[in-house]
C-alpha cells in the first residue's frame, strides 16, 4: 500500500502531516470530509478533532456511513464513537485493512 511520503503518491511529494499514513486511506476521508463539511482539505490535519475542529455540525452518522461505503470497512458504532481525531480514523481503517 503506497504511503504518503512514497515517491509515486499525492502532490505535496510527501511533505506535511500526512506524511507515513496509507495514501490511499487519507485521500478518501479528507474528500468525504470536505464534501460533508464545504472546507478545503488542506484545513484539516490528522490532529484535527471532528468536533469542533473539523465541523461543529457533522452528522457523524453520515459521515460513517459514507468512509464505510467508501472503504468497504463496517465500523460498530461503539468504535466510532471512541474517535476523535482524523488520524484515529485513519489509523483504525489502516489497522482494519492490515488485519
């Protein structure tokens, strides 16, 4: 899986605060993200709380629904809830696919 910060993979050439996490994983969030909230994927960071940081009016339900559909992963309800941050989401979908 190519990784953010590989030669082949996103634009910024590997620099900035995705660096190491799965390419493949952090695109589709921070897209669905970005559709669900109206804001740029560059104001979101893997540090970035989805409350309120990211969106104070995300329906999480919503948004689940739809990393779900995307990345083919069922999260329970009781693991989504535990998440915080953006980079919780994204290693627990990455720990999901190593598995």
């Amino acid at each position: 899986m190519p990784y953010v910060g590989d030669a082949d993979d996103w634009t910024d050439g590997g620099k900035g605060p995705w660096k190491g996490l799965p390419a493949a994983l952090v695109d589709p969030v921070l897209r669905i993200l970005g559709i669900l909230t109206g804001r740029t994927t560059d104001a979101i960071g893997p540090d970035s709380r989805f409350y309120p940081d990211v969106d104070d009016s995300l329906d999480s339900v919503e948004f689940v629904m739809a990393i779900e559909e995307e990345s083919s992963i069922v999260i329970p309800d009781r693991d989504a809830q535990r998440m915080v941050t953006v980079d919780q989401l994204v290693t627990y979908l990455k720990d999901r696919i190593e598995t």
